[in-house]
C-alpha cells in the first residue's frame, strides 16, 4: 500500500500539535488546580452566582465524572462541571466555571457564532461517521469518488472548528471580566493563573482547526489534480 510523504507529514504534524496542545492545557491544569482561591467560592457556586447575575434562571448547574470534561449543553441548558471544578475552590476550577456561564450568556444574548455553532453541530456529527469509511473503504476501491467527498467532509469539519473560535474566545474574554468584577478572582497571581488555563484551553482549538485546515486542503490538493500522478 502506497502511503503519500505529505499526508505522513501532515498526519504527523497534527497529531504533534494536538498532543503539545493537550499536554499544556493538562499542565496549566495540574499547576493552577493547586492555587487556591482566597474569595473562598466553588465552581459550582460562582456559575450559579454568574447565571443570577444575568437573569438566566433556566439552566442547571450539575457535576459529572470525568477530569476537564466541563461543558454547557445548549439544548437541555445545562451547565455541567467535573466533580474536580464543581466543588473545587482554586483558580483553575473558577476559570473553567466562569466559561461554562459565559457560554450560558451566549446562549442567552444569542451570540450568532454559537447559533451557527449549534446549526451546524448535526451535519458536522454526520461527516465525521462517514469519513472513516470513505477513507479507510471507498478510498482505496475508487479514490475518484472518495477524494472529493473527502474534502467536503474536512470542509465541514474545518468550517465547524472555524465557528468555534470565536465562541471560545469569546466564552473566556466574558470569563475574565466577570470573575475579575465579582471579585471570586484576586487580581494579580490569582488572576494571572487563570489566564493561563484559559489561554491553555482556547489553544487547543485552535489546534483543531489547524488541523482540520490541513486536511481539508490536501484533499482539496488532491482533487486538484497536483498528486493524481502518484495513483
Ligand atoms: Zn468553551
């Protein structure tokens, strides 16, 4: 079986990324958990605290397993926090809160970028079903066919990651300025500190749209034509 040097290298080189991306946000984690909170609030208390504040009543806040598996469902307007931030009282718990509710804001003020977000969540879940088998099957027995829909696939994908951005940079710029003006975050280290999980956090989205970029524009390369010479 041929395997193309560039899809190595691009294959490499994402996967790198990914890990470097996942490792400092597990790091700033690991670091920051330690630094208490001297306003002495949970996670679960200072989103609570952040909904009252903007009159958003309809969303619960409730813990789950799983360390950094933190988010807010839209559709059943939940806020959820691992157990570690959900009842932890450091800097790093009230960071990844404070960005929970700020996707909760969102959602409130209808944020367009999280509007397309959530529209386009069902196609984007679809694409990434059929990819493995277009690019493990259909790729190998007609590669004419599979290439293109490869790269509508990663199209998707990409335009999915592109979306994204905004509404995590978004959720955590609402963050710092919150827990900065309700006073749960000391300014100074404390405030430093959070930043760093914050920032830790957003880079790995902006890995996966590097990722999904890279991709989506080798297909786009090979339907093209620029590599046909190689089958
Ligand atoms: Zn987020």
């Amino acid at each position: 079986m041929f395997i193309d040097p560039l899809y190595l290298l691009l294959f490499i080189g994402t996967m790198a990324l990914s890990i470097f991306a996942s490792w400092r946000v597990k790091g700033a984690y690991a670091r920051y958990s330690q630094v208490p909170a001297s306003s002495g609030m949970s996670g679960a208390q200072i989103a609570q605290r952040i909904l009252d504040l903007n009159g958003i009543h309809d969303v619960s806040v409730r813990s789950t397993q799983g360390l950094l598996s933190d988010h807010y469902d839209p559709s059943s307007k939940t806020l959820v926090l691992c157990e570690e931030n959900y009842h932890g009282t450091n800097v790093a718990a009230l960071g990844v809160a404070a960005h929970e509710a700020g996707h909760a804001i969102q959602h409130q003020q209808l944020y367009a970028p999280l509007q397309w977000r959530m529209a386009a969540v069902g196609i984007t879940t679809i694409v990434g079903n059929i990819i493995p088998f277009v690019g493990m099957g259909l790729l190998y027995i007609a590669p004419k066919i599979a290439i293109p829909v490869l790269a509508l696939c990663f199209g998707v994908v990409m335009i999915f990651q592109l979306i994204t951005l905004p509404v995590e940079f978004d959720a955590t710029a609402r963050a710092k300025h919150i827990l900065a003006h309700t006073g749960a975050i000391a300014p100074g280290a404390e405030t430093t500190a959070m930043s760093k999980v914050l920032d830790a956090a957003a880079l790995t989205y902006v890995a996966a749209f590097i990722s999904a970029l890279g991709t989506f524009l080798y297909y786009v390369m090979h339907m093209l034509g620029g590599r046909n010479n190689e089958e």
